[in-house]
C-alpha cells in the first residue's frame, strides 16, 4: 500500500512539473520537491535515488521559476517511476 501511495506522488509531482510551466501549483511544487529529495535521501542505497536527487532540485528550481529542456526528462522519470510503483 506504501508503494502505491508513494506512485501517487510521483506521478502527481510529474504532473506539477508539467503544469509549472504556466506557473500553476508554484507552492505544492515546492512541497513535492522537498518531498522527493527526502524520499531519495531516505533511500540513498538505490542508483535511481541520484536521478530523484535531481528531479526534486529540478521540481524545485521550477517552481522558482527556472524551467529548461531537460525537465521533460525528469517529467517522464517521475511519471515512469509512479505508474510502475503502481503496478507493482
């Protein structure tokens, strides 16, 4: 059920990602950002918490209102890593 939960969050920090570029959802891009570099530091062991490190900076960064390229990457990161938590 944690798993699942934790899918939740990265596919709605996705989504946040996505819709920073209009600036919606400044605040709880914030707050998922804090959320997914906490997650990844909980679970440092694993070589896909680095890229989480960089996805929560990213989410952060963007909902500070730097918005580049490259976090289309982290978007489909997130979203890939919610929908297989999932399903898992």
């Amino acid at each position: 059920m944690l798993v699942k939960i934790l899918g939740i969050l990265d596919i709605t920090a996705a989504a946040t990602l996505l819709l920073l570029r209009w600036d919606i959802g400044v605040v709880l891009g914030i707050v998922l950002g804090i959320y997914i570099l906490i997650k990844s530091f909980y679970f440092m062991t694993d070589v896909a918490s680095i890229v989480d490190i960089g996805a929560g900076l990213f989410l952060i960064l963007a909902a500070l209102g730097f918005y580049h390229a490259v976090t289309y990457i982290f978007v489909l990161w997130l979203a890939q890593k919610g929908v297989s938590s999932l399903f898992a």
